[in-house]
C-alpha cells in the first residue's frame, strides 16, 4: 500500500515537472516572438520615417527636420507626447536634441545610451 502511494505521488511529481517545462518552454517562446516583432515594428518605423522624410524634402526641397525642442512638460516624451508613467521608462536623447523620449521613440545605441528615432535617423541615413 505504500509503495502504490509512494509510485503514484512519483508519477504525480513528473507529470507536475513535465507540465512545468512544457508552460515555461511555452512562456519563452512567446516571449522571443513578442520581442521579435518588437524590433520589426521599429525598424519598419525607421523604414517608414526615412520614406515621409525623402517624399517631405523632395516635395518641399527642404533639408532633414531638425529635431524638435525638449518639451516644457518633462512628464511627456518629445516624439509620441506619452505620459511617462510607472511603467513607462523616460530615456534622455543621447545625440543631438537631448529630449526625453520613451522607450518605442528610442533607439539602443549600446555603451553610447539611447537616442530619439529622429536624431537616429539623422546619424545613420542608410540603416535600416
């Protein structure tokens, strides 16, 4: 009797791992493909952003905008206007404007910090 009890808390046991496994594994992948759609979301901005600028400067025969001033509202991010919140982290440009930006405005320069997409944009023409 208690070794029918002991083999059935063991197989009860594994099966709980197994299932564990299978959610995390589950969890992980998700979350790789959230954070890749992340990145094609941003650089299909840039992509977007480099088009309205050449069909804006071709049009109008006007140079590159120059990025806009810090708001007087530091509580707002200079590109979107999104509150920063608690969950919402408020990044300094790095670059040329030194505005407030949030996270999607933002580009990861790596050591260098995070930049606004625009000053990005202005630095690096050709990336994607």
């Amino acid at each position: 009797r208690a070794r029918q009890d002991g083999e059935r808390w063991a197989s009860a046991l594994q099966r709980a791992q197994r299932e564990a496994l299978e959610r995390e594994a589950t969890r992980g992948a998700e979350q790789a493909r959230q954070q890749q759609l992340v990145r094609d979301m941003k650089e299909r901005l840039l992509e977007l952003l480099r088009e309205k600028d050449a069909l804006w400067q071709k049009t109008e025969g006007i140079d590159t905008p120059v990025p806009s001033p810090v708001p007087h509202d530091p509580g707002l991010c200079a590109r979107c206007h999104k509150d920063f919140r608690l969950l919402s982290r408020r990044y300094s440009c790095s670059r040329l404007c030194q505005g407030k930006v949030c996270h999607t405005c933002s580009v990861d320069m790596g050591k260098h910090g995070r930049c606004c997409l625009i000053c990005y944009q202005q630095r690096h023409p050709q990336a994607p």
